[in-house]
C-alpha cells in the first residue's frame, strides 16, 4: 500500500474557505425571490460539493483505490434520483 503525500497547511486553508464560501452562497441564495424548487435544488447541488471537498481532503479520500470513488459516486447518484423523483412528482401535481 502506497504511502499518500501529505497536503499541505495552505491547502487545507484554500479548501476551507470554499466550504465557507460555498455555504455563504447557499445562505444568500435562500433570500432570493425564486421558486422553493428552484432554491432547493442549487442548496443540494452545493452541498454535494461540499461533501466531495470534505471527503477528498479532509478524509483523505483523493489518493485512495478506484473502488473508493464507486463508493463516494453512489450516494450522490442516489441523491439525484430522490431529488428528480422529488421533482417529477411535483411536476405530475401542476
């Protein structure tokens, strides 16, 4: 098992304050007068890229085996389809 390279300081900084950025955006963003649909969907789209942030560097997950992005892929596929499925069935509603 090969030994992964330790990121830097720095590096944790930068991802660190994307995570507070992108946060940041998802508040502002859920004081903008579109559709709760609209709001829901970005604020999901954002948190899933938090998500990859934390677990490619806070977990290490980046210099980890292929079967690891299968496992990080997975979930976020199943996410998707709650939130189309979510979407359809609102849209059967109109």
């Amino acid at each position: 098992m090969k030994s992964a390279a330790v990121p830097s300081p720095k590096l944790y900084l930068i991802i660190w304050f994307w995570l507070a950025g992108l946060m940041l955006l998802g508040v502002l963003l859920s004081e903008l007068p579109i559709s709760k649909s609209a709001i829901v969907t970005i604020i999901l789209l954002l948190s899933s890229i938090k998500a990859i942030l934390v677990s490619l560097y806070y977990m290490h997950l980046k210099a980890g085996h292929r079967l690891l992005a299968v496992v990080l892929l997975a979930p976020l596929l199943l996410s998707g389809l709650a939130v189309a499925l979510v979407l359809s069935s609102r849209l059967i509603r109109l």
